[in-house]
C-alpha cells in the first residue's frame, strides 16, 4: 500500500509518517521544508529504520503535482501539507489562501483523473466551531465566522471536500478537526519545531523553562472559567497520529465510492492555562516564570472536544495522559537544544 503524506516532515506529519511505516504502508513524503526540515526525515529512519521516498515539492505549483501522480500510484493520500501560524495569516491572508486552498485543489485535480476512489484524509481544525455555544463541541454544531483567515483557510477547505462528495465524485473523504496538539515521540527524536517565537502554548512553555524565552505570558486570567483562563483540549500527538491509522483503515475497508465523515479529534478534557503550568511544573520538577498579561485578540474561551464518534465508529481512544505529552514535550526541547 503506498500513502502519499504531504506536509510529512511537519509537526503532525511525521508523527503519522512514523505509525504508519511501522504499519507495513510504503510513503511517498512530500514536504516543501518551509516549516520543516530534512533532519526529521533522518530521525523518522533512525525511529522505524525504513527510509520514505521523499519529494520535495511544493503543492501550489499544479505542474508539481501532476507529476507526482504521474509518477506514483497512491493507495491513499493524507493531505497535512498547510501553513498555520494564525498570526502570520492575519498579517498575510494571500499567502493562506493560495497556499492552503490552492495546494487542496490542486490535489483534487489530479484524484479527479484517476480511474479509483481514492482514500483520502484532510487535516482540519476545531478553529473552524469558532466560540462554540455550550461544550463539548460534537460535529453537528455550527460552525462559526472564522477569526483568521488561518481558520477562513480551513473552513474553506473543508467546503470545498463537501462539494466533492454531494457532486457525487467518487472520492473517500475524512476530515480530521484537531484540537490542540502536544508533545513529543516517546524517543524525543521528533516533535514540535517551531521557526522563530512560537505562537502555541507549549512550544513557548518549554522554550521559557529552558531559557529560551524570559518568560511566558498568560494571554488574560480574567475569562469566565474554572481560574479565570481559557480553556482547551490538549490532545497527545501520538494519539493524533494513531487517528490518522484508524482513518486509513476505515477508509481502506470501505465499499462506497463516495464516502464522507467529520471527526473531532480531542481527549475531551477541558484543562486551563494555569492548569497546564502547574501540570507542566509538576512532572518535569521545574519552575517556569509567567506573567498574567492582557488577553490575546481573536482568543477563543473554551473549546473542548466530544471525541465520542471517533471512538464509536472507528474504535480510537486516547492512550497517552497529558502528563506524559508535558514530559516528551519538555524531552523535545532538552534534545533540540
Ligand atoms: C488555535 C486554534 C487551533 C489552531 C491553532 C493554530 C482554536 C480553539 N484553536 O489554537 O485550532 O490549530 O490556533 O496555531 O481556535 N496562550 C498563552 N500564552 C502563550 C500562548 C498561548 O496564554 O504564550 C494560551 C492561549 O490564550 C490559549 C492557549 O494558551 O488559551 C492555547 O493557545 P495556542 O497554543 O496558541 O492554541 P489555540 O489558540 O487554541
């Protein structure tokens, strides 16, 4: 089985790519290596000891892509290849859009053409429920404005695989909605790199407890929840990625042409900002220095997940603990130091 994983050098990416080599599936990467680069590919061999073709090819470039399928024969695609810095799209919204969407259109292009329903998983965001009315968040619920065009990118993409699906094109579709990722594979070998001043929570926690940052700042302790700060569902990576698995092999052993489904991905739990600093501190046995400070604009207050049709019609549940995503989370960083 050969699975195209694009953006498969990226923080979630080569999380996935690592699972599904020790699964047995044979991997085309491609990665443009803007927010990523080729050591990650070195670690993903020295984890699994296989070596993933790798392409380097950026996905705007329709010709690129065209290519590509010409060249292989996918079984299935996994689609993670996206920009994601909020604060950069705001800024740069262009740039988002033609990256994030462009890049999505051009794959469907080129599926379009071939003569199989092609197995194919998206990488969506719980940015796209917006402020959700009550928690946790199921499915159902509508989804909101987007606050960026980061999240306007997103919800875009996921419209666009709607359309697809109701115009009857045969095409197996799952859209993930990720809640918040953290953590680190169990070697430390691969995890979150950052480029530049992180923007995310626990990129800059370990950055700060390191010596990195001076000190973190705790965007607003003045919300209307259990201490004051926003609250979210922090998921582990290797649970994230583990998702992707259960997808594919859903996807593999489906029978319909055309299928589609949404899923949260979340471990359910809302924890708060001052909840995982204290969590932090405690199981690595460091003190961080933090600030309370303004709230940060476009913040949402609470987004926790109801996990519960991943779990029901694909059997995936959470099986690393938010202490263990601190730990490997602060491993990471000691390693990449
Ligand atoms: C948001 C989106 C997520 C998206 C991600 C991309 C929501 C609910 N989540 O993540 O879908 O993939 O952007 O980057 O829309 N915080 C601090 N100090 C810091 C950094 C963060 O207090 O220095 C707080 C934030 O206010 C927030 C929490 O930590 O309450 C998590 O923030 P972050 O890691 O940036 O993730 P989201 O904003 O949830």
């Amino acid at each position: 089985m050969q699975v195209l994983v694009t953006g498969g050098l990226g923080y979630i990416g080569s999380h996935t790519s690592v699972l599904l080599l020790e699964k047995g599936y044979n991997l085309v990467i491609v990665d443009d290596l803007s927010n990523s680069n080729e050591k990650v590919l070195k670690n993903i061999n020295k984890i699994t000891g296989k070596n993933p073709i790798f392409e380097k090819i950026d996905l705007k470039n329709k010709n690129s892509v065209s290519k590509l399928f010409k060249n292989y024969d996918f079984d299935g695609i996994i689609h993670f290849a996206a920009h994601k810095s909020v604060n950069e799209s705001v800024n740069d919204p262009e740039k988002y859009f033609k990256n994030n969407i462009g890049s999505l259109e051009n794959i469907i292009s080129e599926i379009k053409l071939l003569k199989k329903p092609m197995n194919f998983i998206f990488s969506s965001s719980c940015t796209v429920y917006g402020q959700a009315d009550s928690m946790p968040i199921n499915e159902s619920f509508e989804l909101k404005k987007a606050e960026s065009p980061y999240g306007q990118s997103k919800k875009k993409c996921e419209e666009i695989l709607e359309t697809h699906h109701k115009s009857g094109h045969s095409f197996k579709n799952i859209t993930l909605r990720y809640f918040n990722p953290i953590g680190a594979h169990p070697t430390g070998l691969i995890g979150e790199l950052p480029i530049g001043t992180p923007e995310n929570l626990v990129p800059y926690i370990t950055q700060t407890a390191i010596g990195k940052r001076d000190y973190l700042t705790v965007f607003g302790n003045d919300y209307n929840t259990k201490d004051g700060t926003c609250i979210r569902d922090y998921i582990h990576i290797m649970d994230l990625a583990h998702a992707h698995i259960c997808c594919l092999e859903r996807l593999m052993k489906v029978d319909e042409d055309n299928f589609f489904r949404v899923y949260n991905v979340g471990s359910g739990k809302g924890t708060s900002v001052l909840e995982l600093i204290n969590l932090f501190e405690n199981v690595n046995q460091i003190k961080l220095n933090y600030r309370i400070g303004n709230r940060r604009n476009g913040d949402i207050v609470n987004a926790y997940a109801d996990a519960s049709k991943i779990k029901n019609e694909l059997n995936w549940s959470t099986k690393y603990s938010l202490e263990n995503a601190l730990k490997t989370a602060w491993s990471w960083q000691l390693n990449i130091n």
